[in-house]
C-alpha cells in the first residue's frame, strides 16, 4: 500500500489534466455538459486562469485574470507545455448561476459563490433556507465530482489516446 504523501505526489497531475481537459471541453463541446447534469444551460471560464509550465527545470507560473481577458496567452502556455493548475468556473442553469475557483493539485474550491436564496421572513423560514443553501452548495459540489468521474472513466481508456489527445492538439494549434 502507497504511503499517502508518496501516492499524493505520484498523482497530483491527475486534476491539472481535469481542469486542462475541462477547459478544452468547455470550448469545443457544450453538450457535453448535458449529459453529466441535464439542467446545465451553460458553463463557461470566469475571470481568472492559472497554468504553470514545469518543463526546463524551472516552474513558470501563467496568471490570467480579467473580466475581458484573452485566453491566447493560455492556449500559448498549454502548446509550451503548460497545464492549468487553478480555474474560475461560472455554472448557470435556467435562473440561477454558481460561481467558484477550483484547483487541480487536489481539486479543493475556493469562492464558492452559490445563487440566492429567498429572504427570511419568519424563525419558521431559516430551516428552510439553511437546507436551500445546503442543496446549493452540494449542486456545486456534485457537478465537480461528476466531471471528474467522466474524465477519470476517459482518461483510463482507450479513447483517450486514440481521440481525445489528437482533439485537443487540435485545438490548441487551431
């Protein structure tokens, strides 16, 4: 049995290969998302990207952040060598709409913002909204933990050398 910090180390290129291949699903294929949870009407990169490029003996670290911000820099990092190591991701569904940073080296969230709940009005309200907030935050929560599943069920395969490796060469050099 692996020791934890040796299997941790061995392994942590797992989520920045997640979040790499997230962003090239978000930007080539949206229906994706549908199947992983059917009332996604969008999900897209936020305002903030960070790719680290660990080739040559020495760690370059890419910060891309902005609301308008160019993802050209990204894609140039990622044909360099570069993977993405953290990502803000805006979740939307019919009317409500997460926002949150999620890391790869072990794919914890940061700034979970989850959609508004209703006001309080009466002491009877507060179990309710405690248990709306809940759902909300575990909404987030789920739709991560299914992308991973997805990826880790493609990145185990075959399909992942044979297709999905060509596709995103593909687009990085479109």
């Amino acid at each position: 049995m692996l020791d934890v910090a040796v299997a941790y180390n061995r392994y942590k290129f797992i989520g920045n290969e997640f979040l790499t291949w997230l962003w090239f699903t978000i930007e080539t294929n949206q229906g994706f998302f549908n199947g992983v949870d059917e009332t996604i009407t969008s999900i897209y990169l936020g305002n903030r990207i960070v790719l680290e490029n660990s080739s040559n003996d020495a760690n370059e670290i890419i910060t891309i952040k902005g609301d308008d911000a160019g993802l050209e820099e990204g894609l140039l990092s990622l044909r360099k060598g570069a993977v993405v190591i953290e990502m803000n991701i805006v979740y939307k569904t019919e009317n409500q709409e997460w926002k949150f940073t999620l890391k790869g080296e072990n794919l914890s969230f940061s700034g979970l913002k989850v959609p508004e709940t209703g006001p309080v009005e009466t002491k009877d309200d507060i179990e309710g909204i405690l248990l709306e907030k809940a759902y909300l935050y575990e909404k987030a929560i789920s739709l991560v933990n299914n992308l991973f599943d997805a990826f880790i069920k493609l990145r185990s395969s075959v399909a992942w050398m044979k297709t999905t490796v060509p596709e995103i060469k593909k687009w990085l050099h479109a």
